[in-house]
C-alpha cells in the first residue's frame, strides 16, 4: 500500500509541474481564442536568461527581476511587431503566426546564449523526506507549492477584477469587446507579460529538476493533454488535468507497463486525452461553445 501511495503521490506532484506549463497556455487562449506554439519557446528563453545571468554573477534576486523584465519586453515586442498587424483575423492565421514566433525565440535564445547544457540550483534540496511511512520529495513539494499558489493569484485576478472581465469579453468576442472601449493590445500585452512570468517560472521549476537545456521546450508537449481534459479556457482545470495526467501515467507504468514489457508513460497521458476528446471535447472545466448556424 505504501509504494501505491509513494507512487500516486510523485504522480500528482509530476502532474502539478505539468500543470505549471500548461497555464501560460491557458493564458493566451483566454484572451485570443488560440493555441500558443511559442509558449515551451517563451519557456526555454525565460530559463536559459536566468541562469546566464546568475552564472555571470547576478544575484539570484535580480536575476528574476531582470529575467521577468526581459519576459515582459519580449511580450511588448510580440504585441506591437506580430500581433497588431494581424488583429482580427482568423484564429488559425494567429497560430501560425505563434509557430513561426517559436522558432524566431529559440534562434534568438541559441544566438545570445548558446546550446551548452546548464544546471540551475534554486537552493531547494531534491531530498527524500518521510511523510507517515511515505517517501516524498521535498523538490517537488515546494514546486506543488508554487504551482498551487500562482494559480490561485491568477484564478482570483482574472475572475475577481475589471481585467478579468475585460479578458473574458475579449476571449467571447473580440470586436464586441472593442467596440465597449476595450483596448486589445493592452490586454495581450499584459496577457503575454503574465504568459512569459509563468514561462519563467515554469521554466525554473523544470530546470532545476532536469537542468536547463533545448530539450526543456518539450516540456509543452505533456502540456497537450493536460489542456484536453482540463479545458482550454480554465486556470483551475489546468491543476485538475495536471493532476490526472500525473497520477494516471505513473499508476499505468508501474501496473501496465508490465504487462506491455516496457513503459506507457511517454503515451499513456496522450490515450486518456483522446478518451476526453470523445467523451467530453470540452475537458472538464471548458467551456462548452454553442454557435447559431
């Protein structure tokens, strides 16, 4: 029963960090109604800046300051030279524009920081600590810990405040919204400056664990079917479909995986997506369009 529980629980805290990414991309869809490509770009740029600028002497401090600065001017840039130019059109011209914007980010990352490998120490011991007869890992609670905390500050800000209101008429309909004197690029450039902080914060959290290097984009990847259960549209359903994902793909690679002589994590999290899409394609916490035809 213990190596259940040990099991289960390393699942939900993999999951919690899973769910730490798929918020930045929960971010950009409520307020333009597309999927973000360049998000594990925005977090791999976000990373790699923290941890040159604390191996050249940079306090710890100031170098999040100066790299959540960075984030913010890299979301300012997107909104004044990618997305004004292309403001009402169609959602799959916007995805587009975000792919080609991943590539131009890691370009620029490889350009100004290059391809070494960097191992980032955030101070928080990877110890195993014992928690009524089982094992559990002081790095991931902390990072559970953050993971829970900036989505509660963004749960609140974003349905409690004026901003939150303004994002969600943008999100239903972005020419209705203009038209009551919402501005459009100031809220995606305040969404993107969120989106990137997360990215920096995301980006931390994983590159403390698997250090910072280009494969740590591919991060975004488990993001996907988090999104699909969760739902596209909610902060909260980014925690609960981290969650499942976690749990579910480290139960199914230690009892399946057996049974299939080798491991089920890299597609397990993807099958139980595609069961969502077909049961609900909404996720849990989506919210279900309903259009007049």
């Amino acid at each position: 029963m213990s190596y259940f529980l040990e099991t289960l629980i390393s699942g939900l805290f993999a999951g919690a960090m899973y769910a730490l990414v798929a918020i930045g991309f929960v971010l950009i869809y409520k307020a333009s109604g597309v999927f973000n490509f360049a998000q594990g770009a925005m977090l791999l740029f976000s990373a790699l800046a923290f941890v040159t600028l604390l191996e050249h002497g940079v306090h710890l401090v100031f170098a999040l300051l100066l790299s959540a600065g960075l984030m913010i001017a890299l979301a300012f840039a997107v909104e004044r030279v990618v997305l004004r130019p292309l403001r009402n059109r169609d959602a799959l011209t916007l995805f587009m524009a975000t792919l080609g914007l991943s590539y131009f980010i890691e370009g620029l990352a490889q350009l100004l920081m290059g391809m070494d490998v960097h191992m980032l120490d955030l101070g928080i011991p990877d110890v195993a600590v014992d928690f009524h007869g089982v094992s559990v890992s002081q790095y991931d609670v902390v990072a559970t810990g953050i993971a829970l905390a900036l989505v509660l500050v963004l749960s609140l800000s974003f349905s409690k405040t004026r901003l939150g209101v303004s994002l969600r008429a943008v999100a239903d309909d972005t020419l209705a919204a203009q038209s009551i004197g919402v501005s459009l690029p100031k809220i995606w450039r305040l969404v993107w400056s969120v989106a990137g902080f997360v990215a920096l914060v995301a980006g931390l959290v994983w590159g403390g664990r698997q250090g910072v290097q280009y494969s740590l984009s591919l991060v975004t990847l488990k993001a996907l079917p988090v999104l699909i259960i969760g739902g596209f549209s909610s902060i909260p359903g980014a925690i609960v479909g981290g969650l499942l994902v976690g749990a579910s793909e480290s139960l199914a690679d230690i009892y399946l995986g057996p049974l299939v002589n080798g491991s089920v994590s890299t597609w397990f999290a993807y099958i139980l997506a595609v069961a969502f899409l077909l049961a609900r394609p909404a996720g849990l916490f989506g919210e279900i369009k309903i259009e007049r035809v």
